[in-house]
C-alpha cells in the first residue's frame, strides 16, 4: 500500500502491529496503520455512521498524505 500511499485500517491489531514493526526494522514504509476495536467501533451495519464520522474526524486532523507515514493511530 505504500506504493498507492493509503493507510490500512484493521482490527487485527497483533498481526498489523507486527508487519509495523518488519516494515520499519527492514527500512520500508507505510502510509500509516489505523486500529480499530471491536467494542468501540462495531463492524456492523448500524455502525456505518459511527464509522464515518470518527474516520473524518481523524482525515481532517491529518490532512497531510506525510501525517500518518509509518505511524500506527488507535481509534477509540
């Protein structure tokens, strides 16, 4: 994804956390990594709102494609 410079929003925290880490020891980079949580952001129909309103909060903090480059952001 660094190529498309496009952050990856997951749940999988573990896993993502650890290609975070391989990415920066290996000298590579990502466009940033954005984790979620179950109990606060339901991956449900319902939730869509929700989703879509704490995702542009968070673009409208980090306007810049350089604000999230190899940063790992938690989303309450």
């Amino acid at each position: 994804m660094a190529t498309e410079r496009r952050a990856i929003v997951t749940n999988d925290i573990a896993d993502f956390q650890a290609i975070h880490d391989q990415l920066l020891a290996a000298g590579d980079e990502h466009y940033g990594m954005i984790f979620t949580f179950d109990a606060t952001m339901p991956r449900s129909k319902g939730a869509t709102p929700h989703w879509v309103q704490t995702l542009s909060e968070l673009l409208a903090e980090h306007t810049s494609d350089e604000s999230l480059r190899n940063r790992v952001h938690h989303l309450l």
